[in-house]
C-alpha cells in the first residue's frame, strides 16, 4: 500500500464513509479512559444516542461490533427451554438461530423468500398457536436484501402476548424513523459504521426495564463477561465505572458522528435516505436493471439491492468500478452471492449526488463489458426522480 486509496466513493453496505469532521475527531490524541473529559464524552454520547434512537430506555455501548450486541442479547436472556420466535426473511434473520440453539434455546421460525418481508398476521398467527413463546428476534433492515420489515406492527403484536422483543436495527437506525418505546422493542441493536457514518467496532443498544428484570433472573446472570449487558447497567450505569478498557477513539467518533446527525435533525437525515433510494432505484430501472426486493414498497432506505444481470459476473463488474472508476459498492451476502449486488446509501452517501456518481460508474462498466446499456439512461432517470 502506498497510501493512495483506489476507492474515491464507498457506496457500500457498511462500513461507510465518515465525514471530514468525524475524521478530525479520529485524529485526536488517545484517551484515557478516566479522563474527566472523556467521561464527559463518554455520558454525553450515551445521551444522544437515547435522541437519535428517541428512546427514554438505557442505551448502552458495548464493544465489538453489532453482531457481539445480538450475541450478547441471547446470552443474556435466552435458557434451556425456551421457546425464541424467530423471523427469517434474510441471511441475518437467519443467522439469528445459531445464537438461539447455541444459548439452549429453541427456535421456531416464520420464513419468507429473501425478497420479501414478514408479515406481521403470520406473527399473531404463530404466537396464537404457541402461547409459550417468549422471545420474539426480528431483523429491521435486512441489509444483504435490501428489505425492510414492519418491525413497528411485527413488536407491538408480540407485546400483546407478553413476548420480550429483539430487533436487529444494525443498519436501520438513523435512515429512518424508528420508535422503541411506542413499538415495543425490549432489545434494539445498532451499529455505528451503517446509517450512523461512524467506524465499526461498537454495538449501540437500548434496553427495556422489562427486558433487564429478564437478564437478572437469568439464572445465573451473565455478569463478568464481554457478553455481559448486565455490566454496563450495574456498573457503567449504576456507577458510573467502566467494566473494561474503553475503545476510546471510536466513541470519540460515534460522538461527533452523532452530533452532526443532530444539528442537520434527525427528520432531515431520514429525509435524505429517502431520496437517496428513491433516485438509486429509478436509475437502476432507468438503465434497464432490476431491484432485488419484491415491491418498492419493502425496499430499506439505506441500500439498494440490484439483481445481478444476465450473463455479468457481479464480483468481475464490482471490481471493474473499483479499479478503474474508484467506485466501490458491494456483493452479495453469504445465501445471495452472485445473486444481487448492492449500493450502499447510508450515513454521508445518503445523498442522490452520491448515489449518482454510483450509477455512472456502474452504466459505465456495464458497456465497458459489454453488457448492452445506453450511457446516461440510468443517470438521467435518477435525476428525473431527484
Ligand atoms: C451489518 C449488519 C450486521 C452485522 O454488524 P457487524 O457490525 O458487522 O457485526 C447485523 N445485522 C444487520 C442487519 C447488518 O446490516
């Protein structure tokens, strides 16, 4: 490496870019984590981010990126015997079941093809039909397809039985609207290097009073450990001590990350999601692609994912745009490989100029490959959407 980045414009699935003013805070001098001024940091990026989750519930940050949260959110609350619906339209929906069976706990699924979403009839349907059910693990944004579920409608069914909730919002939160306390999350993880523009190395979570009454009477309760939520709220909470070292310079970063979400307002960040996807997709249909996700209606503000077109290998054209145009976006997710490929807008490329500079460069190769595309279809059809 001689320090030159070929990638000039990261459009990927996360991490994504930061901003210069986010960058300035990398650069400090490392903290110490008793440093008066970084606690004050420290207490200040616990509170915003309760704004920017718009939650009254703890928010804790714990370190190791987003999956260590939902791990950490089965070790704490799932025992042998219990019964976890699980909500699979996705390769992270998925997934979620090996931490269910790895904590003892038994997995009963809804599945949907991973071009759709859950529909939250099918949940009453099964938590009718399984009155013992206690937890319910949904995922928001699927980001590896491009969809979004109605976590709104899916968590305040399962508060109706009683269910304690898990939402995977890794990559949701902050592109948009998100409301933990009037939908009913009890756990809600998020990650900072998604639509929050800030590094990977965090998981950011709220937590219900309800769903800590469970990790106390977790038998034992998991305390002393890195997967310990219970920790940071009788320690770092209770206390106002740290249970470890902290990963002082990437608070640093989530906190001017967070600062500027809220000076711009959290309506404008969202707003600009929107748009973002809204040009992305029609420039996609524009130069004749198709979206991956079954109706626009199910598409998540912060990525758009895009069928691999006949007779492209997707990982040929990606590196195609990244070696000779700068432009890096991102493949297919583990199931979905060679399927799709995808288009980040989250956090600062949330931004139609962004998105734009994205689709010139994937017209462009497409043609430099043969593919039969009309330069400028797909860019003129997402301005006229702008
Ligand atoms: C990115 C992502 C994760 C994983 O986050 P890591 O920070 O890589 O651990 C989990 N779920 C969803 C929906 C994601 O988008």
């Amino acid at each position: 490496m001689d320090g030159v980045r070929t990638a000039k414009f990261m459009l990927t699935a996360g991490p994504v870019e930061a901003s210069d003013r986010t960058l300035r805070a990398l650069s400090q001098q490392v903290y110490y984590h008793y440093d008066p001024q970084f606690q004050e940091i420290f207490a200040e990026t616990t509170r915003m981010l309760q704004e920017v989750f718009q939650t009254k519930q703890d928010v804790i940050i714990m370190q190791g990126e987003a999956l260590l949260g939902l791990e950490a959110a089965a070790a704490c609350c799932f025992q042998p015997g219990d019964k976890v619906l699980n909500l699979v339209s996705g390769v992270f929906g998925h997934e979620y079941a090996w931490y269910i069976r790895m904590y003892g706990a038994e997995p009963i699924e809804i599945r949907v093809p991973y071009n759709e979403v859950i529909d939250p009839a099918d949940v009453e349907k099964a938590l009718k039909a399984n009155p013992d059910i206690k937890f319910l693990a949904v995922v928001h944004s699927e980001t590896p397809s491009g969809t979004l579920n109605p976590v709104k409608e899916i968590c305040t069914v399962a508060k109706e039985y009683g269910v304690i909730t898990i939402i995977d919002a890794v990559s949701s939160m902050g592109g948009v609207d998100i409301r933990p306390d009037e939908w009913g999350f009890d756990i809600c993880v998020v990650g900072p290097q998604k639509c929050l523009s800030s590094t990977p190395g965090l998981a950011l979570i709220s937590v219900s009073d309800e769903a800590w009454e469970v990790m106390r009477k977790h038998d034992p309760p998991v305390r002393y450990s890195y997967l310990s939520m219970l920790d940071w709220k009788e320690i770092y909470l209770e206390t106002g001590r740290f249970p470890y070292t902290i990963f002082t310079s990437e608070v640093v970063a989530l906190h001017e990350a967070l600062k500027q979400i809220l000076e711009e307002g959290l309506e404008n960040v969202w707003k600009r999601h929107a748009t973002a996807a809204r040009v992305c997709r029609a420039g996609i249909r524009g130069m004749g692609l198709e979206i991956w996700p079954a109706r626009d209606e199910i598409c998540t503000p912060c990525v758009t994912a895009i069928k691999t077109p006949e007779g492209i290998d997707d990982a040929v054209l990606r590196e195609h745009m990244y070696k000779r145009y700068g432009v890096l976006i991102s493949g297919g997710f583990k199931d979905l490989m060679g399927k799709l490929f995808r288009i980040g807008h989250m956090g600062k490329t949330a931004d139609p100029m962004y998105v734009i500079v994205a689709l010139s460069a994937l017209e462009k190769s497409l043609k430099d490959l043969g593919y039969p595309v009309k330069l400028g279809s797909g860019v003129a059809a997402a301005l006229e959407a702008f």
